[in-house]
C-alpha cells in the first residue's frame, strides 16, 4: 500500500498545484481546500492515466480517502 502511495503523491501535487501538499491513506476532501467535484474528476484522470487503468462508475461514486483509491487500484491488473 506505501508503495502505491508514494506513486500517488506527485499525482495529487500535481493537480492540486502543492508541491508540499501531504497525503496520506485517511486524506478526503475535506482535508484539501480545493478537492471539488472538478478537481476529483481532474485527479481520478491523471491516476487512471498513470497507471493505465480505468475505474468503473462504482468505484469512482465510492471513493471517499486516498485510501479507497489505493484498494481499487490494487485490484486491477498490472498496478
């Protein structure tokens, strides 16, 4: 799982503009002024196009923490 969130790091530095921005398993929303509606689409795209994967609906409704993103990208293939 660290290892997944240390690729995961740059992604939300990069959308959220915060070089030092810190993430961790238990990060939302709420913990970042900027995560909206948009930015989370903005953010999911660039993971799914690091990783070359895609989400299903579901899972993209369901993502609450880093940490719900983290267990959906550890059940695909290859990731």
């Amino acid at each position: 799982m660290d290892e997944l969130l240390n690729k995961l790091i740059p992604i939300f530095q990069k959308v959220f503009k915060k070089e030092n921005l810190v993430v961790e398993l238990s990060t939302s929303a709420e913990d970042i002024d900027t995560w909206d509606s948009l930015t989370h689409v903005v953010l999911l795209h660039e993971i799914e196009k690091t990783f070359s994967i895609q989400f299903e609906l579901e899972e993209l409704i369901s993502f609450k923490t880093v940490e719900d993103i983290i267990k959906a990208l550890a059940s695909k293939d290859g990731v």
